[in-house]
C-alpha cells in the first residue's frame, strides 16, 4: 500500500516517477521494520506484530517530518544569511522576490491570454485545463513560501505521512 501511495504521488508530481517514488517509500517502511523490500515481508511483518509495526512506522513518521521542517528551515536560514551578509549584491538579495514577482506576473499573463486571445482558429482549448492547475500550483508555492502553508482546519490533529496512508 505504501508502494502504491509512493508511486500516484510520484506521478503527480512527475508522470512515470511513480514507481521510483513508490519503491523508496516502500524500501524506507521496510528498514523501520526491519524486513525486507519487498509488499509479503512487510504485510507479514506488521501481521506478526501489529503494536510493534505502529510503533516503528510512528517514528519514520516523525522522522519524516522532522526532516520536512528541517529542510524548509534551512531554505529560511539561508535566505536570511544573504539579506544579512555584507558583500551580497542587489541581486542576490532580492533574487527571491523578483523570481515570486516573474511568476506571478507570467501567471496572471497567462490567464489573460487563455481568457481574452484565441490560440486556435477553432477554439480547441485541450492544454489550458492542464497548464492552469500548473499555474495555480506555481502561485500556491510562491503565496506558501513567502507568506507561510497553513494546514487544513479540518481536524485538529495534525495531518501526518501514515494518516495519509490509512485514508487511500
């Protein structure tokens, strides 16, 4: 289940990365459990003992997050240490800004077009449902890092890596 978790979210992301994605993942609950890579060793595994397997999956879980956290801290710190650094030039200091301000700007150029120019003499729109959710995502992402995610407020546990297991 990990595996194929692993690989639709690796096709999202990438179509056809799926199954590289699905097979780290796999490989990844396999070593907190201590078996082998394969989908028997750890359904066996986690029949054998079902407390333990919860137990050892929890803590890739907080692994994982705390990997997750670490990672945009750095890209934080980071970009704090060039605003802060003394022999940083103009444009390394507002690198971030002009690359949010292109993309929203080509993203709201490319709506315009889509709404106000015809592409095609018969008006075949095949490619514009599947580059506005590309557009949507890039200004989600900018909108994200400069002003911060918010998780859904739909449960006030936290949404973790094996909720989103147990609910495909």
């Amino acid at each position: 289940m990990v595996q194929v978790a692993g690989a639709a979210a690796g096709n999202a992301v990438v179509p056809g990365a799926g199954g590289l994605v699905g097979a780290a993942l796999g490989k990844r609950v396999a070593d907190a459990l201590g078996t082998e890579a394969t989908p028997q060793a750890v359904v066996s595994q986690v029949q054998t003992d079902p407390e333990a397997a919860k137990a050892k999956l929890r803590e890739l879980d907080i692994e994982l997050t705390r990997l997750y956290l670490q990672d945009q801290q750095d890209a934080r710190a980071m970009q704090i240490a060039t605003l802060q650094a003394d022999n940083a030039g103009w444009l390394a200091r507002n690198f971030v800004y002009l690359l949010g301000t292109l993309v929203i700007v080509a993203v709201f150029a490319y709506i315009g077009a889509v709404t106000f120019v015809e592409l095609t003499p018969t008006g075949e729109r095949y490619a514009d449902i599947a580059v506005t959710g590309i557009a949507a995502g890039l200004v989600s992402s900018v909108m994200g890092f400069f002003l911060g995610s918010r998780q859904r407020q739909e449960s006030r546990a936290p949404r973790t890596f094996m909720d989103a297991i147990r609910t495909k």
